[in-house]
C-alpha cells in the first residue's frame, strides 16, 4: 500500500507511492513488470535498504524542457498553446511544460468581463509572447495582439453622424456601453438616451446584448473612445416645437408630473 517493490540486479529497492509519478498513483498495480528509469535517492549499505524515486527523475527532465522551452521563446514571436486554467485574474497557456499568462486586458480589444466568454478551457490558442522573465520564469502573453488593433482604422471606417448598429454589452450609472464591431466599443451618457424623458439608469430603456441602432457623435481614436447617442436617431422634438410655436400661442397637451415647484406637461 505504501510503495512498489523494485529489482536492480540482485538487490531489492523501494519506491515510495509518493515518488512513482507527478501525481500521486491510484492503482500501483500498473506497474507490476514494467521497467522504470529512477533515481536513488537513500542509499543505507548495513541495512542494505535502497530508495527509489522515479518522480524526482520525471521533474528533473520537466524542468529541462521547461529551459528548452524558454530558450526558444522570444519576445513578440507568435507561439501556439492550450488553455489550461482560466481564472479572474487572466488565463493560463501550455506551452510545453511551461505555462504563460494571458491577462484579462490582453484577451480583447474589446472589454471583457469574465475570460470564459472569449476562451475555454482545452482551447488550442496561438499568442504573442508579450515579455519574458526568465529569471522569474514568467510569461506574459496577448491573444487580442494576434489580431489588427481596431482602433488604428475607426477614424477611416466610421464618420461622425453616421448611424450603425450595435450590441449592448454593459450597464453604468453614466451610460451604456455599445459594441459596434469586435474590439470596438462606444458609450452612451444618460443624457444621450432619451429627449423627453429623465433616465436614471439606463437599464430603463436598455438590456444587455440588445441590438440597437446608434449615432455616432464623436470619435477619439487616441483615446480610444466613441460617443454614441441613442436619442439622436429621432429628431430633436425641441427644433419641432421651436418651428410650430411662438411665446403668446395657446397649445394644449397632457399633465405628465406635478411636482411643489409645478406642473410638466406634455405637449408631443
């Protein structure tokens, strides 16, 4: 229960359950017969008792690929691997006995919320190395980096005024966020949303992933930032009703909210 005994010539050895593999072995069984390459590592002549451990000789050539791997890694080189972890703070590559990360603000050029909605996990990726720290053996990767930045064209593929379709990803307090094309993402104030009405949140006239036809107001591809307008793709009823009265004229409409300080009425 404890280990496998083992042969070497004519002296008997013990292998440790804990020093047959990487991962600690739940049927020892499956060795019975089979020739293993080990490494002594107790060695008592009196007492003629001999340890094995074929887990230190399997980490000592894991570690010699892993130098391997890292001395034919560069800097900016594109390099494929799977995802074998994703967590909040970034996803884990394999990339030969060695792991790079991906952070989160490297998945997308786009915002990105939870890393499970851009990869999964067992997923083949190819990366950009990003930075190498050999001395710290860490890997900095981009997945985004593999792709043309978005933003170095939105000033030649879209114009102020133009109104485009896009997808609604997240909800503030100030505005809602709108993906007019992957990687790309615009904002609309609260103050964007609506003419006539008083929004307080955006999720009064918004959902998520909703698809809506948006207006684009004003482009800072430096800053990497779109504004967008919701309420600009009806017409200005102000302009209308600048154009059908004048100060002095009777007009009726209906009692919208009475407040201490007076009465809203609406006039549409």
């Amino acid at each position: 229960k404890g280990g496998i005994l083992a042969s070497l010539g004519s002296l008997k050895a013990f292998i440790p359950a804990s020093h047959v593999s990487l991962k600690r072995a739940n049927n020892l069984k499956e060795f019975i017969g089979k020739n293993l390459t080990v490494m002594v590592i107790q060695l008592e002549k009196e007492s003629k008792n001999i340890v094995l451990s074929r887990k230190f000789l399997l980490l000592e050539e894991r570690e010699k690929r892993k130098e391997k791997t890292l001395s034919v890694l560069e800097e900016g080189k594109m390099v494929t691997g799977r995802v074998n972890s994703i967590t909040k703070f970034g996803v884990f590559v394999d990339l030969g006995e060695i792991d790079g990360l991906i952070h989160p603000e490297n998945l997308s050029w786009g915002w990105v919320k939870d890393p499970h909605s851009v990869v999964s996990l067992g997923d083949k990726v190819e990366v950009k190395v990003l930075k190498i720290d050999k001395e710290k053996r860490k890997i900095s990767l981009g997945l985004k980096q593999t792709k043309p930045d978005p933003w170095t064209q939105v000033q030649k593929k879209y114009q102020i005024g133009e109104q485009v379709v896009g997808k609604v990803t997240h909800l503030t307090n100030f505005g809602a966020f709108v993906e007019i094309e992957e990687g790309l993402e615009g904002l609309i104030h609260v103050s964007d949303l609506s003419w006539d009405k008083r929004i307080g949140h955006p999720k009064e006239v918004l959902g998520k992933e909703e698809k809506i036809e948006v207006k684009i107001l004003d482009i800072n591809a430096e800053k990497k930032k779109i504004a967008l307008g919701l309420k600009q793709i009806k017409p200005n009823p102000w302009e209308k009703l600048l154009q059908e009265y004048k100060v002095g004229d009777f007009i009726s409409g209906k009692v919208q909210q009475i407040t201490d300080f007076g009465v809203f009425i609406n006039l549409a």
